[in-house]
C-alpha cells in the first residue's frame, strides 16, 4: 500500500461538500443512473464502455487527478475500480475559457456559464452523496493546479484540452505532479481515414476552430490529430505511448475519439 505524505504547514486544496438532495438544482454532463435518483440524461453517455473511454488502464491501488470531472461519472467509474480520486474542476468563482469574439457581450456570457458550472456542480455533488463516493474535489484554473495536492500516479484529461486557450500550460500544470501515466482523451472529425491520410502528408498537427465569420463555436477552442497530442505530452517525459480508437454516445450519436496512454519510462 501506498502512503502519501503531505506538510502539515500546507493548507488544504480540498473542497467542502455540499449537500445537494433536489434534481432541480442540478444540470448534468453526463448520463448516469444515480442511486435513489434514477436517470439522468447528460451531453454524453459513456456507460458502454468506460473502460475504452479511459485507455484499459488499471486503476488498482493508483492516486487519479481527473482535470474537469463535471457530472463526476468517470470520476465513481474509477473509484469502482480501485482508485483514489482527486476531481478537479472549475467552480462559479472561475471563468471558463470563451473564445474572444469580437463584439460579443462576453461578461453576459461568463455570467451564463458561472450559472452552468454551478449547476453541474451541484449535480456532481448530488451524484458523489448517492453513490457514496469518497472522492476529494478541488476547485480552480487548470492554469493554476495547487501542488498542496500532492503527487498522483495517473492523471486524466477526457474532453478538455479541446476547450482550453492553452492546452499545453494545463498539461504542464497537471503533469508534473504525476508519476507513472497520463490519459487524454479527444474527439476525432467524423472521417477518421481523412485523419489518417492528413497525417501522412501534414505530420503532428491541430487545427483551430473558431470562425470569426460565424462567431461559433464559443467554447471550444481546438482540435487536435493524436500524432500532435504525442508530441506534446512527449515534451513533458511521458514517452511510451499506446493509442486506441473508440465511439461513444454524444447528445445521442455515435461520435468517433481516440485515448492516448503515455507513460514515463521505468528505470531499470
């Protein structure tokens, strides 16, 4: 068994719970079956296969820093197999990272989504209480991840880096409190052999997706080929790597990802 020490002069990262009991007070972004609750219907539905989602890791005996937990159901999925899970995630007292638009009412827009985020807060919350979750939650910017929360042995990034003006500061903030393994999950476009050939005639690449022409999309920032994704994580000492693709169930499509697994090397 592993026993991780922390100082003592540190304060705490860590969240209070809240007790949340009301369905009415939640928003979710993921569909669940919740004990006591029953259904919810969330943005995506992983129940089929959780485990492709996640890479086949072995959770067993492994400390888990999840980077934007939401609706939490990731986060009791590995704490089923053996985990302990740290969720970190923003809070109402954070802003999400909207794309600039010019013209835009983006102090209007940062109001709607603290609203959001408060909301799915509270249906994680609900979730963590039903299902007798004993997971830790801190609240922040991906850009500022407080080391007080110690080192962990995996770190998940499921869905994320495609939001983020800056994913490869979130990486380097999450990255070097990790030891063993790195998890990123994200979407493919909807022609996978496309991908495949863009790759052998571009190399590593990501593309940027805002259209000022349109003004959309507001929240999401990227996307990124998993021979770019290599690359960044291998910057950061994470070079053996497995990658695998998977479909999972989006606002009730099917929707083609790919899960990278890079490991630090074990010294002999």
């Amino acid at each position: 068994m592993t026993v991780h020490l922390y100082s003592s002069a540190s304060l705490s990262p860590y969240a209070t719970p809240r007790v949340v009991t009301d369905l009415a007070d939640c928003d979710f972004y993921h569909t669940m079956d919740i004990p006591g609750y029953g259904h919810v219907e969330g943005a995506w539905d992983l129940r089929d296969d959780p485990a492709a989602y996640l890479g086949h890791v072995d959770f067993r005996g492994k400390r888990v820093l999840e980077i934007g937990t939401a609706s939490g159901f990731l986060c009791f999925y590995m704490e089923r197999q053996g985990a302990e899970v740290v969720a970190y995630d923003l809070c109402e007292d954070y802003d999400w990272d909207i794309v600039p638009f010019a013209g835009q009412d983006a102090a209007a827009l940062q109001r709607e989504r603290k609203a959001h985020i408060r909301r799915l807060n509270n249906g994680f919350w609900l979730a963590h209480r039903a299902f007798g979750s004993q997971a830790k939650v801190v609240y922040g910017t991906v850009y500022a991840i407080p080391e007080s929360i110690g080192p962990v042995d995996i770190t998940t990034f499921c869905s994320v880096l495609l939001h983020l003006r800056d994913p490869i500061l979130a990486l380097q903030n999450a990255l070097r409190l990790t030891r063993e393994t790195v998890i990123v999950t994200e979407l493919l476009w909807r022609h996978p052999l496309l991908i495949r050939l863009l790759a052998r005639l571009r190399g590593p690449y990501m593309a940027f997706l805002p259209d000022y022409r349109l003004g959309e999309p507001r929240e999401t920032w990227w996307l990124f080929s998993p021979a770019i994704m290599q690359q960044f994580l291998g910057l950061f000492g994470f070079t053996e790597m497995s990658l695998t693709y998977h479909h999972q169930r989006y606002r009730g499509r099917r929707q083609a990802l790919y899960t990278l697994v890079a490991r630090r090397p074990t010294t002999a």
